[in-house]
C-alpha cells in the first residue's frame, strides 16, 4: 500500500492535496482516512458546513434577484434554509430512513 495519505481515490489518478485535507489529517488521520478514504459520511452535519452552506445559499438568492431587478427576502431564505437541514425525524423509522439516505450520498 502507498504511505501517501493524499493520493486520488478510486477512479481520480494522481495528487489531490487542500488545505481541509491537511488540516483533518494533522488533526486526526483515522478522521482523514473514513472521511476521504473510506468514504464515510457523518450522520450528523458538521455546524461550519452548515453555516457555509447557508451563506452560499443567501449569496445565490441576493444574486439572483439583483439579475431579476428585485428585492430578495434573505430571512425568509435563511428560515426555509435552516427548517429543512435541522428537521426532527419523529420516529425511529424516519431516523433510520434518513440514516440510509445519508449513507447514499
């Protein structure tokens, strides 16, 4: 096996090198290997992927609707934002419906 934690995976040739790549295996290579290795995704949302998320979102939305001449309504875009990332499953089923959908991705 190569020692090169940072090698392409799977059909991706060569070096593939990004400073989260380097600041997750310095912080914990068995992190760094399920995450770009392995290829395991966390049940759980990190929070700062969230927030980025979140802002991209609102710079889209305020983009769009400068192109379209209008006034963007960024609550309202944030509200619907966070409603849909931090829905509750109900029932163990819908967790584990979820947990399936995670993984798929």
């Amino acid at each position: 096996m190569d020692d090169n934690p940072f090698k392409g995976m799977g059909n991706q040739e060569g070096f593939y090198l990004s400073k989260s790549r380097m600041a997750r295996y310095t912080t914990c290579p068995r992190s760094y290997r399920l995450a770009y290795q392995l290829n395991v995704k966390p049940i759980k949302t990190p929070l700062e992927l969230l927030i980025g998320k979140s802002t991209h979102r609102l710079i889209a939305k305020s983009f769009l609707a400068r192109v379209a001449n209008d006034i963007p309504d960024l609550t309202g875009a944030l509200d619907e934002f966070w409603a849909e990332e931090m829905q509750v499953p109900e029932t163990r089923a819908e967790a584990e419906k979820a947990k399936t959908a995670a993984a798929k991705k």
